[in-house]
C-alpha cells in the first residue's frame, strides 16, 4: 500500500517537474503580431516601450528564474525526503528537532535573494513612476464602457473623441473580436506620450499589455502614467477593472505612427470629430 | 503524557435543542464544518459554472442561467447573462472566503480542536460560541438572497467582485438593494468572526490546563491564537468600512463620492487594512494544521517550534502592514509603492521558514503516507507555488503588468483553492475519525486527493500564461487568442468536480461502514491531547484536568 503510495508520489512529482519547464521557457514566446495577444501564448507579449522592456527584462531574466528554481528546489526536497525517510527506509523517526545554523541560513539566503530581487524592480519602478518631459499629452475617460479621449489644443490638437468597441456583426476579415474598436487613437513613435488617466462613473483600469501600462481610472482623480512606442504598429489594451456587465466589451486601441502621420491624422481629426466628444461633456457635467 | 478521566454524559440534549441552542464547543464545531460545507458546495457551483462560460470564447450559457435562476425577460437576457457573471464571481468570493473557509478552519476546526488541545472542558464563552454560529447563518442567507434582489438598474445581484469598490458598490453603479444585502451580511459574518475571536482569546489564555504553557501549546491552537488577533484587529475596519458605504448609499453622506468631497481610494485602503490581514486569517489556521499533520506522520515533534510560532505572529504583524500591495496600479506616490513592495516582499522570509521547517520535520522521521499526510505534503508544494508568484506581484514595477489580470487569479488560487483547500482537506482526514470516531476509506481518500491535485493544477496552472499574455480577470468574454488555456482550464474542472463527489461518497462509506478508529489511530506521532480521548470524545471532556509535563508540542 505504503509502497504503490510513494510510486504515485514520485510520478505526480515528476509529472509536476516537468511542468515547471515550461514556465521557465515561457519567456521565449513566439514572436508574432505585436500589440495583441498570442494565441496559446506562454509568456509576456512582445514589449515595445522602454518601460515595457524593462517589465520584460525584470520577470524574464530575474524574477522568472528565481522563482521557477525555487520552485524546483522544494520540489526536490520534497521527493528525497519522501523517499529517503519513508517507513520503510527509515523505521526509526531521529529526535532532531534544532539546528541553529540551519535556520540562520534559511533565514538569511530569503532575504539576499529578496535584496537581489528589490534592486532591479525599484530602479523599474521609478522609471514606471516617474513621468519623464512629454511631448504629447493624452487625456483618457473612462466610461461605462467605452473610453474618451482629449488630444490638448496647444499640441495640434483640440479635438476628443470616444472610443467604442466594434461589435461582431460589424468586424471586418483581419479585425479581432472584442478588441477592435470604431476610432483608434494615434501616437507619435519614439516620443514620450504622457496619459492622464481620469473616469466618469465607476472606476475602470486602462491597461496595454505592450506598453506594461497599467492604470487605473478612478473618478475624482487624475492618474498620469507615460509611455514611449519604439516600434509602429497597432497595440491592444483591454479594461482592467471589473466596472459592470460590459466590463469586457471596452477595449483600447492605440495606434503608433510617424511624426509626418500623426500630424495629418491631428488635421484630420480636427474636422471628423468638431463637435465630438459632446457626449463626454453632458456626462461630466450630469454627474 | 496526560491523562483524562470522562464521566458519563450528564445533561446531553438530544435533537433540535443540541443543535439549535448548542453551547457544546464540539457541536458547534460540527454545525460550523455543515455550514461551511453548504457554503463551499454552493460557492464551488458558481465556480463551475464560471469555466463553462470561458470554456469556449463567446457569451454561452450566462443568459439562460439568468432566464433560469433570476428570471430574466429573454430580451434582456444577454445583459442579465452578463451582470449574472459579474455575480457570480462576487458571491463565488464571498461564500470561499466568508462561508467555507473560515467557517470550517476557525470555526470549525478552532472550536472541536482548541480547548481540547488545550485541555479545556469548553470554549470560555459557551453562549457567546452559539451566536456567533447563528449569526453567520443570517448572514449567508442574506449573501444568497442578495443575488435575487435588484441591483444595477434592471439586473438582479451585486456583481461588483468581492472587494466591493464604490462608485460601482455605492448608487452610482448599484442603486438597487442587492449590495445593502451584502452589506448587511457583512456585517453579521464581522460580528460573528469578532465574538468568535474574542472567545478563543480568552479560552486560549484563561483556560489551559495546568502545565500547559504557552510555549507548550501545539502550533494548530497557535495559529488560531494569532488568526483571533488579527479577526479582533481589522474586522472592526471592514465593519467601519461598509458602513459609510451604507450611509453613502442610503443616508447622504459622502465619503466614497467625490463629488462632495470623499474620496473613492478611502474605501479600498480600508477595505484591504481589513483584506489583506484576511488572507493570512484564512491560511495561518492552515498552516497550524499541516505542522500537527506533518509532525504526526513524520512520528517527529516539529522542527524549530519557537520559530514555527513566531514566524506566525511575524506574518500576522506583517500582514497587517503590506495592505496598499493591492493598489499598486491606483496611482499611489513613488515612496508609498517603495515601502509596500519591500514589507510585502519580507514576508516571505517567515513563509520561507514555515515551508523549510516542515521540511525538515519530515528530515529524519519515518513517514507514513496516510492520506493526511498525503494532502499536507500537496499542500507544502502548491502552496510554495503560490508564495513564489506572491513574490513576483509583491514587486510594484511587476505588478504593473499583471494587475487584475489572471496570473493574480492563478496566484491566490494557489495559496487559498489550493493552499487553504489542501490544508482544509488534511485537517478533515486528521481529525475525521475523532470527530466521528469512524476510519474513512484510505484509497477513496487518495483517490480524492489525486483527483483535486491533478485538477486544480490543470484548472489553475495555465491561468499564468493567460496572465502573462494580458488577459484581465472577471470578463465573461475574452479575445480568441486566449482560447487555448483557458479551455485547458476549463477542463481541469471535471477532475475538480469528481474529486468533490468522491469526498462525498467518504463521508458515506465510513459512517455506512462504521469502521471504528478508536482513541487514537495515528500511532506514536499523534502526541496532542485529543488522541487521549476516546473517538468521539465525550459530551463533556476533561473532568479532571489533564497535568502537562514536557513538550506539549
């Protein structure tokens, strides 16, 4: 009995062992389409601000490998201990109950590899943090559910726009449920783009996997965050806080472009969208 | 060790009076592992029926639940499917945490076990014990009966998720009365929790028999001892709480609305001074379970006792000060998020010497792989996993990524659905026999761990590739991409449901074959006091105090 028992053991161990590879690997998912989600994805999408790439480095090179050894490591202990000190091995339980070295080590090695750990991710944080001089600035209105966007007047723009999710009947051939949206909002690549971050009912998040953007919209409050797009393309962000029954159905869209396109696509805006936004407005002032 | 003498049962109530007006800590005890069995069952449906919706992408079977269970007009039917989900996660988080685990670990383990592990005849308070149980009943019907009454205009149920955050819990997102359902039940299952606190307290340090001091106590009475700190400290906070939400919502006042001056954020610092405290309440009981477990089995006292006690009360200080962890992404100052991801990343060092103490307890000792020996070495492993991505989302600059995303839902999945679970189920296998004075089947219980095992894995394993790819938490529908993982997912529940009613058919094969455990089953390494009482113990125990000499443990 004892003995099909330890079988067992030992075989779901291993079965689990092999398992933790595959978080380990995760990192080198397949390069695909950026911007949106990979199908059967394992790892963190393709980053493409600094910031992101340093979220990337971070779980990738540091948090990743440490936690995926770790992992291991008690694993292991678990599996010799049990097969090492079963009845059958050893019938005769030992009396050790101390063993002051032991637990100043297991002690003291948590907290080196936690001060390891803290260096990298507090430099990232502040970078995160810190909203460095931006040369556009966005202001993003979190709705239920859909989201507003103001481009500022004194930066070509002056004009706001919502932007709603396209709903399946009206997709496109290319176009993905749930994510693409009727108006998309541009960006400049390789500038720094500040985000203020507000809402107009009840709290939403706006997040861009890409970007490791992640912020949330909280009525009453101006949120900033920053990111700066190194590569063109189209990225996907979706809501990333639970904010009614169509929480799911807000997604985001921004797309980044050239300097030359930005600014035709602000002249262009200027007139689609005169007059726009109103609804944005009523909101406001309703509340 | 200690001896105990039991004279026969005098004053026993028999039928509606035992149960209905019980003061008997071993009743109230049983009645609290009913309640939270019910709790859990239904919280475990709900769950299920979460990962058939996300099996395949799309809205599938939310609206006809809606039509079936809240009567939803079919026209309106998709948007009800859609607020049902948002319901559905709510109340799944509600029951888990308020009406499964802490009902059947503190409440129901803490009552049978304490005193008698302490020597006591009684929990201090009998009377007190009566109605913090009762109180949890009106509480758990007034949470099922909130998912039947209006709340967003035109839906039934709260479904704002288990935090509760205003604007969506106060009038503007939930005018109708289903979240001052919620609220109210809050507000029994706290008052409940505090009496049932504050009566362990004063049992734990009034009523140990001589020689029992507290550094003799086993771990289990420990970490109860610590879990009671914690319920009396932060408990009032959440009662305080959704309090002002309730006279935000009904009375005028603002203190959630900005616009009269409140502010939004104030409620989540309070709600997580409250939440985050409660995590560890519902897993220290856990981990007091798996020291006597692996003590018992390992036929060893556990290793580093004094470090096993403190590295608790340690987490309990800790844990009470990490609590914004939470609110990484709400827009907090650079010097906030620093210090809340260095004290949240500390706590790992106590969880690091829990796990290696176990460890090494077993180091040296002649294991036998009893099934409760079985789901406590389970428990060490998913329970390391979860503490290792713990460390990963203590990061504020990590977070970022991950934040209301499904790597947070595989994470404390793996500390609570699998940790508290695992811990929840070593703990029944222990004690049933006691409790019972019946052996449960040996293979069914295996059969039952290695189905939940390999379950939850699969259920909650691929939840951290969803995670990392982006997908946010608590969507009933999400892009194609992540179809592959999350029917994986899915699938892993039909282990998890197997396993649930292989529990069951335990529970009837043993009281069906009345296999008798006597005193005590578990041989040499069973040492705390309720293996000197015959199985079941009597009405009353101890009637004579046992004498404590050496290591209680």
């Amino acid at each position: 009995m004892v003995y099909v028992n330890r079988q067992m053991l030992t075989r779901g161990a291993l079965a689990a062992a092999a398992g933790i590879p595959a978080i380990l690997c995760a990192g080198a998912a397949l390069a695909q389409a950026e911007g949106q989600p990979v199908p059967g994805g394992l790892g963190l999408p393709n980053m493409v601000t600094p910031v992101g790439l340093g979220t990337q480095q971070l779980y990738n090179m540091v948090l990743m490998p440490i936690i995926s050894f770790i992992a291991l490591f008690v694993l292991g202990l678990l599996i010799y201990v049990c097969y090492r000190f079963n009845e059958q091995a050893n019938p005769i339980p030992s009396k050790l109950t101390h063993n002051t070295p032991l637990e100043i080590i297991w002690t003291l090695i948590p907290v080196l590899i936690l001060l390891f750990i803290s260096v990298p991710s507090l430099r990232l944080l502040a970078e995160q943090v810190e909203v460095p001089e931006a040369s556009v600035t966005i202001k993003v209105t979190g709705n239920q559910w859909y989201w507003s966007y103001k481009y500022p007047e004194d930066q070509g723009g002056g004009f706001g726009f919502d932007q709603m999710m396209k709903p399946e009947s009206e997709l496109q051939p290319g176009e993905l449920r749930l994510l693409t949206v009727d108006n998309e909002a541009l960006v400049p690549v390789n500038e720094v783009i500040a985000v203020h971050i507000t809402s107009n009912d009840v709290i939403h998040a706006f997040g861009v996997p890409s970007f490791g953007v992640r912020m949330d919209a909280i009525p009453g409050r101006l949120n900033q965050t920053w990111f700066k797009v190194e590569k063109e393309g189209v990225y996907y962000g979706q809501c990333y806080f639970i904010c009614g029954k169509d929480h799911a159905y807000m997604p985001i869209v921004i797309r980044a472009v050239s300097r030359e396109k930005y600014n035709e696509w602000l002249a262009e805006s200027k007139q689609k969208f005169a007059g726009a936004g109103a609804r944005v407005r009523i909101a406001a002032a309703s509340r | 060790m200690a001896s105990s003498t039991t004279a026969g049962a005098h004053d026993h109530p028999r039928g509606l009076r035992r149960f209905l007006f019980s003061t008997n800590h071993k009743d109230i005890g049983t009645l609290y592992i009913i309640l939270g069995t019910i709790g859990g069952v239904v919280g475990f449906l709900l769950s299920l029926g979460m990962r058939l919706e996300l099996a395949y992408p799309g809205v599938q079977i939310f609206p006809g639940l809606a039509e079936l269970l809240q009567g939803a007009d079919p026209s309106m039917a998709l948007d009800a499917g859609k607020n049902l989900y948002n319901v559905f996660i709510t109340v799944h988080g509600v029951l888990m945490i308020f009406f499964m685990a802490m009902p059947i670990l503190i409440g129901g383990f803490g009552n049978w076990f304490v005193p008698i592990m302490i020597g006591a005849p009684d929990m201090a308070f009998p009377r007190l014990n009566n109605i913090s149980f009762w109180l949890l009943v009106s509480a758990l019907v007034l949470a099922v009966i909130s998912m039947f009454v209006e709340g967003a205009p035109g839906m039934r149920g709260f479904g704002g998720g288990w935090t509760f955050y205003p604007p969506l819990s106060s009038n503007t997102g939930t005018p109708g009365p289903a979240m001052d359902f919620v609220i109210l039940a809050l507000h029994l299952a706290g008052a409940s929790s505090i009496l049932g606190a504050i009566n362990f307290i004063t049992t734990i340090f009034n009523m140990r028999a001589p020689g029992m001091t507290l550094h003799r106590m086993p771990l289990f009475v420990w970490s109860i001892l610590v879990t009671a700190f914690l319920l009396l400290l932060v408990l009032p906070v959440l009662a305080g709480c959704v309090t002002m939400l309730l006279t935000d919502r009904n009375f005028g006042t603002m203190f959630y609305d900005p616009a009269g001056g409140g502010d939004p954020l104030l409620f989540q610092h309070l709600l997580w001074f409250f939440g985050h405290p409660e995590v560890y309440i519902v897993i220290l009981p856990g981990f007091g379970i798996i020291s006597q477990v692996v003590s018992t089995f390992s036929k060893k006292p556990v290793f580093g006792y004094l470090g096993m006690a403190y590295a608790m009360v340690s987490i309990g200080v800790l844990g009470s000060i990490v609590w914004a962890h939470h609110m990484y992404t709400v827009g907090m100052s650079l010097n906030a998020q620093r210090y809340f991801t260095l004290a949240t990343m500390v706590i790992a060092v106590p969880t690091g010497i829990k796990i290696f103490s176990w460890i090494a307890t077993m180091w040296g000792g002649s294991i036998s792989f009893r099934a409760p020996m079985v789901w406590a070495i389970g428990f060490i492993f998913v329970f390391t996993m979860g503490g290792i991505t713990g460390v990963v989302l203590a990061n504020a600059s990590a977070d970022k990524q991950f934040h209301e995303g499904y790597y947070v839902v595989a994470h404390f999945h793996y500390t609570l659905s699998l940790g508290a679970v695992f811990a929840l189920y070593a703990g029944f296998y222990y004690w049933f026999p006691k409790m019972s004075g019946y052996m449960y089947s040996e293979t069914l219980a295996k059969a039952n761990f290695w189905l939940l095992f390999i379950g939850v894995n699969i259920v909650f394993f691929p939840q951290h590739f969803l995670g990392l790819g982006g997908m946010p938490r608590r969507y009933i529908d999400y892009p194609d991409a992540y179809a592959l993982w999350n029917m994986v997912s899915s699938f892993g529940m039909i282990f998890v449901t197997l396993s649930l009613i292989v529990w069951f058919y335990v529970i009837i094969d043993a009281f069906m074959k009345k296999r008798l455990a006597g005193a005590n089953p578990w041989g040499v390494g069973a040492t705390t006091l309720e293996w000197t009482l015959p199985s079941p113990p009597p009405f009353h125990q101890f009637q004579v105090l046992p004498r404590i000499s050496g290591s209680g443990r």
